[in-house]
C-alpha cells in the first residue's frame, strides 16, 4: 500500500458533486493504479448510470436506490474507456478515499454492488480509508 496514492484519491473525492451536498452520499474518490502507475481517477456523483444499475441488485433496497454513480463505478467506466479489453484488471490496485467534514478519515470500503463489480471483473486488490488509518482486501 503507497499512501501518496491515497493523496490522489482525496484528491478525487474533492472533486465528487456529493461534497457537501448529500448528508447520507459522503464524496468517495478513487485512483486505480495499473502496472504501477495512476492511469485514472474518479469519484462519485449525482449521475445515473446503467452499470451502476446492474449491480445495484447486491444491494439493500435496490428497488428503491437510484443507481447513482459510485467512485468504484466512475473509475471502472474510465478505465474501460482507456484500455478496452486489454486491461488486465487483476494488476489493478483500486485506491479509495473518504474524509468526514473535519478532515478525519472516514470509512470508505466498497458497497456489495462495487465490491461484486470489482471481482466479476477481476480485480484482485483494493485499498482504503477507515476511522484509524487505512486497510487492503485481497478479493477473490
């Protein structure tokens, strides 16, 4: 784990257009690092997505949830976008950040949806924030 990576993905978060705005929708951003290197950043926001929406039934109440935009799924869209189907995605290390409105660190693990996202596709490593610092998962 490198925490200037976790730099990058405050970074993102403070970018998210949940900052400030949604009480129960904390700003999450997230870096994936591929072969070493950041090769992209997102967070989450308002927007709907129809990925987000297929996922959405790993979740509590996913009838009622809007399949609003995840980081996990931003960042996932991005690198798709980038790479195509040559990502090898079990080389990709998934950052994620979240910070509470004093600037302590907040707990910013993946929702079921994300996290069954991640491991269909086949990443194999994921790392971020908690109240005490800061925590990797090997996924399946």
């Amino acid at each position: 784990m490198n925490e200037r990576y976790f730099k990058f993905a405050r970074k993102a978060a403070k970018e998210s257009s949940y900052h400030g705005s949604h009480h129960f929708s904390p700003a999450i951003g997230a870096v994936a690092v591929y072969k070493g290197s950041i090769v992209a950043s997102a967070c989450n926001s308002d927007k709907t997505s129809p990925l987000q929406a297929r996922y959405n039934v790993y979740r509590y109440n996913c009838d009622t949830t809007l399949p609003k935009n995840h980081a996990e799924t931003s960042l996932v869209q991005k690198l798709r976008w980038k790479f195509g189907d040559s990502i090898q995605w079990n080389k990709v290390h998934i950052y994620l950040y979240r910070e509470y409105a004093n600037g302590t660190l907040a707990p910013s693990r993946p929702c079921r949806s994300c996290l069954a996202m991640l491991e269909t596709l086949g990443v194999k490593k994921i790392s971020y924030t908690t109240e005490n610092g800061y925590a990797t998962e090997h996924l399946k």
